[in-house]
C-alpha cells in the first residue's frame, strides 16, 4: 500500500499543491516583514485566478491571462493598502472583508461573463505550458524563495523594509516613510497572490470554479506564522500542506473519505500551528537545529 502512495508521481503532485500556497505565503511574508498582517491572501488569490481564466479565454492566451491575473490580484491588494494604511482602518477587518467580498464579485462575474454558475471550462481556454511537467510559475515560485531571502538579508531596501515593521519610529526618524514600504509589499502581494491565482486556475487545472481557492489563501497565512515571516521558513511550512494535500488525493483514491482526504491538509496545518504556538510560550521544547532569528 506505502508503493502505491509514494512514487515518483507524488513528487509532481506536491509541486502543484506547493506553487500556489508558496506565491501567496511569500506576499504575505513581505507584508508582515513591514509590519502589516494580510489576511486577504484568499481574496486576492481568488480574484486572480478569476482573471487569468477569463485574461486567457478574452485574449486566447495563458499568458494573457497571467498578466490579468496579476493586475487584478495588484488592484484588490490596493484597496486594502488603501484602506489599512492610507485611511488608517484595521487590516483584519479590511482583509476578512475583501476575502468575502472575493467570494461573491466572482460568483456574480462567472454568471455574467460566462453564463453559467459553479465551473466554466472550455475548450478554447489556453492552460500554461509546462516544463519538466511543471509550469514556470512553479519554477519562479522556488526562485523566489532565495531571492527573496537575498532581498532581507543583503539589500538595503530589504533593511528598510524590515526596519519598517520592526520600529516605524526609528525607521521615520531616519529617513525612511514606513508607508511608502507598507504599500509596496501588500501590493508586492497582491502581485504574488495573482500569480498563485493564475497557477491555480491555468495550471494545476484548466477552469475557474466558485470558490476554488478552498482556503489556501488562509494556509498560506499559517505558512507565514510556522516560518516567522522568512522565506525559507515559509517554504517549508507550504511544503507541509501541499505534501499532506497530495498524499490525501493518494488516499482518496485507495478508498480513504474524500471528506476525510481533504479535511487531513488543513488539520495538519492546524496542528502545526498549535505546536509552534505552544513552543513559542515555552510550553514545548524548541528543536535542536531551530535557527537563532538576529534582530535587524
């Protein structure tokens, strides 16, 4: 039975359940470097893979679509960089908001664009061509996580930025507008969102349906807290759901509830968040190779 869920197979299959999460954790770790907590991952992720289906069936692309995807995914993270950072409102509240409102603006578009509600698939729709079996968006989403870490730890916008979310004061009284770093990394997620969108929606499958996101979006928010916000670190969170994702579908289909082999995904990463948040109140013992994070 072990053969038959772990095979060279699954490799691929955790590669397709990772890309999304990681693009959408990586926006939310630059957003919370900067000091703002986004949990409007799911919303904006949503709205791009909206705009990428309906980016690649207008304009007979799926590139096309991916750069829908990522203007749409860019155009939702501004109003919640607006409204939190400009207009001084609670980015929880605003990002719960957009993830609703998520929700119904693409249930009202799939009706009135496409004429059907649920699914829209069509055999004009152009899917992105892959690689290796992989699409590039999974290739650049691993290429982001170094770059990224680069980015932080090396460049002196990566110092700012993280001085921003760190001490505003001091980053202000030094020069720097805490705003101006806040706004470029929630749309700098909105931008990653999209991408996660368009993979989701053109890659893993070929079609949008209501909802399809599933709560990704809020895994990658988890993703964000069990890796502190580091690139690395959040990869290997997103590599806990997508492998417990694809290990699930495995299972599914040697008779396993498919209730159960969906649920198992987000218990798991329910469960990891518990532990790191027992560990961090010293209820659990830290892990022997568990990196010293510097202060910047």
């Amino acid at each position: 039975m072990l053969a038959d869920i772990i095979d060279i197979s699954l490799v691929s299959s955790v590669l397709r359940a990772l890309t999304p999460v990681l693009l959408a954790a990586l926006g939310g770790a630059l957003c919370a470097r900067a000091g703002v907590f986004n949990v409007g991952l799911e919303g904006f992720m949503l709205i791009g893979a909206f705009a990428a289906v309906a980016g690649s069936w207008f304009g007979g692309s799926a590139w096309i679509g991916v750069g829908a995807a990522v203007l749409a995914g860019a155009a939702t993270a501004a109003v919640l960089s607006v409204a939190s950072i400009r207009l001084g409102g609670g980015e929880i509240i605003v990002g719960i908001a957009l993830n609703l409102l998520a929700v119904g603006l693409t249930a009202f578009l799939l009706r009135t664009t496409f004429g059907t509600q649920g699914t829209f698939t069509d055999p004009a729709l152009q899917g992105l061509p892959t690689v290796g079996g992989q699409t590039p968006l999974t290739y650049l989403a691993w290429a982001l996580v170094p770059i990224l870490s680069l980015f932080l730890r090396r460049h002196v916008w990566g110092f700012r930025l993280q001085g921003v979310g760190e001490a505003p004061e001091a980053a202000h009284s030094l020069g720097v507008n805490p705003a101006t770093y806040r706004h470029a990394a929630v749309l700098a997620s909105g931008v990653l969102c999209g991408l996660a969108g368009a993979q989701l929606a053109l890659g893993n499958v070929v079609l949008f349906s209501q909802n399809m996101t599933a709560g990704r979006g809020w895994v990658a928010v988890v993703a964000v807290m069990l890796g502190q916000a580091a690139p690395f670190g959040v990869l290997f969170a997103s590599l806990l759901f997508a492998t417990t994702e694809a290990i699930g579908f495995r299972l599914q289909g040697l008779g396993l509830p498919s209730q159960v082999a969906s649920a198992a995904p987000y218990a798991l990463t329910l469960l990891a968040l518990v532990a790191a948040s027992l560990r961090s109140r010293g209820l659990l013992p830290a892990r022997p190779s568990e990196p010293h994070q510097e202060k910047v």
